[in-house]
C-alpha cells in the first residue's frame, strides 16, 4: 500500500526507536525528565527563542496558544481554511470562549491588507481583537509557504495594534528546506509558535510550543495541566524528536521533490486538475471533475489498486509525501492513478 493520506503516517525508523529505548526519563510534570529537558531546550534554540514546552499533538499546541494569548469574548483573525478553523472541533470556541474571524487567503495566505481590514476598530460596540494566527505550510492551501516579506508586514501591522501573533508551524521545517530561511527567521515576529514533530519529521508523536516570553511559559505550562497533556515520563517521546530534529530535517527536501514528481504524473491524466507550479513543498492538492465516480468511490478505487489518498471537499483530493514515500512508489501510484482517472 502507499500511503499518501498524509505526512502524519510515518512509522518511526529502528534508529529513531533505539533512540527511544535508550532515553534517560524522569517525570516531566516535576521538570525531571532530562530527555524532554533536553528536546525543549533544541528547539527553543533552534526557533531563536527563550523557552519551550512539549505537548502530546499539533492541536494542543495551537489550542494553548490561543488559551494563553486571548480572553473568552475576544476574536481572532485566522485564514479561512486553516487547521484550526477546519480540523479542532472547534476548540478555539469550547475552550478558550473567543470567535473566530475567518480572511480567506489565496492558498491559504492572508495579504497585510486583509488582515488590517479584518482588525476591529476600538469602539464601543465591537468585539476585541486579540490575536492573529498564521499557518505556514498551509495544509489546506497545499503545502504553500508564506514569504518572509508577508509575514514581516502581518506583523507590523499587529505591533502597531497591539496584537499578539502565534504560528501553526506544524510544517514550519518544509518551509525552511524549500526556502532556506530559517526557522528563526520565521518564528521571530510570533509570540508563540508550534512545531510538529510527528508529521513529515518522523516522530510518532509530540509538538511544541516556543516562545520568548517565561511568563508565557509558566500560563502555557498550568493549561497543558489543565488539557491533560501533562505527561509523566515523556522522555521516550521526546528521544524520538530529538532524533527527528537531527536526522529527518534537510531530507524533507525529497519529499519535496517527491511531490513535485507526483504532481508531473497527475497533470498528465486528462481528468486532473492541478497547477505543479502550486506545489511548493510536501503537500499535492488536485482536482478530478465531471468523473464517472463520485470522490469517496475514486477513494476506495484507488485504495483497491494499492494507493491511499483523501478526498477534502468538493471535488478536492490531496497527496502527501513523507519519508516512507519513494520515488519508485509514486512512480507506481502514478500508474495507478492514470488507471483509476482514466477509466
Ligand atoms: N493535520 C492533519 C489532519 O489533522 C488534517 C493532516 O493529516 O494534515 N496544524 C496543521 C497545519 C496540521 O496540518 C495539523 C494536522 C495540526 C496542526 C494538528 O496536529 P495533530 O494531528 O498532532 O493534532
């Protein structure tokens, strides 16, 4: 089977589980595991920033954001397609009490213009704007990246309003192989950012939330208690990051390639719709229009011939690449999907 639902399905390597066999441990919720110490501190550093605290998944990490950097009765500016908007259950609302104010981007990028636009006016009527929200990749926008220029002048604007900024960074590091700015370069104009562990890095499991902040810190730590995400002898888990950190960061480039190599394939299918220069990272984003088979049977067609892939709405499917995805397996699913469309 070759499993291109997402990036989140790699199986850790026998190196990344000898690393999780090996790892000295403590309990976290002490401070006392030296392994996940060990994890914050590398990733802290890497981000350019003061601290950072490990969480189980990419939820948490950007529902702990929000909690820490709004009030219940606030709002927050979010792209319309983001994960948080699309994928959370609505955490944002049921936990942290704020509203979410939807800019849709093109590829999921907001331009400094339309979130200026979306700032409420301080008036006696409105509701506060509390916090800004970026995702870079952008998932649903296909893998895009967000210039550094666009994020830098997101930013002034908030500064210049008062308003805090976190970042979905789950795929934070695909940027940063595609574009070659660094992760610091990214993270600084945000007061929180999140990066995943356990989507294309590899790791079974963990996120992270840096910041610069300590007081930042010490909230996002008591409502990590608070979410039950306050784990024990978490070291295990974190082995595996340190382990993604240093060894499944610059290989993302062939996934990237992968994608690319994917995308040549589908845009040859005359059912396909799908623009390659739009693929910029992990993620393939296609259409299939006016087909015989409605999504969810070109689903379980293309599952039948050995290929895994999920359709997102409409007539809207998307393809991931990731460390268990060769060249040779997409060439195969490149036959298999001019099989399944063609037919
Ligand atoms: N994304 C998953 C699904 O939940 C859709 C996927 O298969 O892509 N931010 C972004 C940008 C994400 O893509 C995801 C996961 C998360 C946050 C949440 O991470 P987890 O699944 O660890 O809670």
């Amino acid at each position: 089977m070759i499993d291109l639902r997402s990036d989140t399905v790699t199986q850790p390597s026998p190196a990344m589980r000898e690393a999780m066999a090996r790892a000295p441990v403590g309990d976290d919720v002490y401070g006392e595991d030296p392994t996940v110490n060990r994890l914050q501190e590398m990733a802290a550093s890497l981000l350019g920033k003061a601290g950072a605290l490990f969480v189980p998944s990419g939820t948490m990490a950007n529902q702990l954001s929000i909690r820490v950097l709004t009030q219940p009765g606030q709002e927050v500016i979010v792209e319309s397609k983001s994960h948080i908007v699309r994928y959370e259950q609505g955490a944002a609302g049921a936990l942290s009490g704020v509203q979410l104010h939807w800019v849709v981007g093109d590829r999921g990028i907001m331009t400094p213009e339309q979130v200026e636009a979306a700032i409420r006016p301080r008036d006696p009527h409105t509701i506060p704007t509390a916090l800004i929200c970026v995702e870079n990749t952008h998932n649903s926008g296909g893998g895009s990246i967000y210039p550094l220029g666009t994020i830098e002048r997101i930013h002034a604007i908030a500064a210049r309003h008062g308003i805090p900024m976190h970042l979905d960074g789950a795929r934070l590091f695909n940027a940063v192989v595609a574009t070659g700015v660094s992760a610091a370069d990214y993270a600084r104009p945000f007061d929180t950012v999140s990066v995943c562990l356990s989507k294309g890095l590899g790791a079974p499991a963990g996120s992270l939330i840096i910041t610069n902040e300590a007081a930042l810190l010490d909230k996002l730590r008591r409502f990590r208690r608070m979410y039950g995400g306050a784990m024990r002898q978490a070291g295990i888990l974190a082995a595996a990051g340190i382990y993604a950190l240093e060894h499944n960061i610059a290989r993302l480039k062939d996934d990237h390639d992968n994608a690319k190599r994917l995308a040549r394939l589908l845009q040859k299918i005359p059912a396909v719709t799908l623009n390659p220069e739009h693929v910029e990272t992990n993620i393939v984003m296609f259409d299939v229009i006016s087909h015989r088979l409605p999504p969810a049977e070109i689903v379980a067609a293309l599952k039948r011939e050995g290929v895994l892939i999920n359709a997102v709405g409409g007539t809207t499917f998307r393809a991931v690449t990731h460390l268990d995805v060769s060249p040779q397996d997409i060439d195969r699913a490149g036959e298999i999907f001019a099989r399944v469309l063609g037919s």
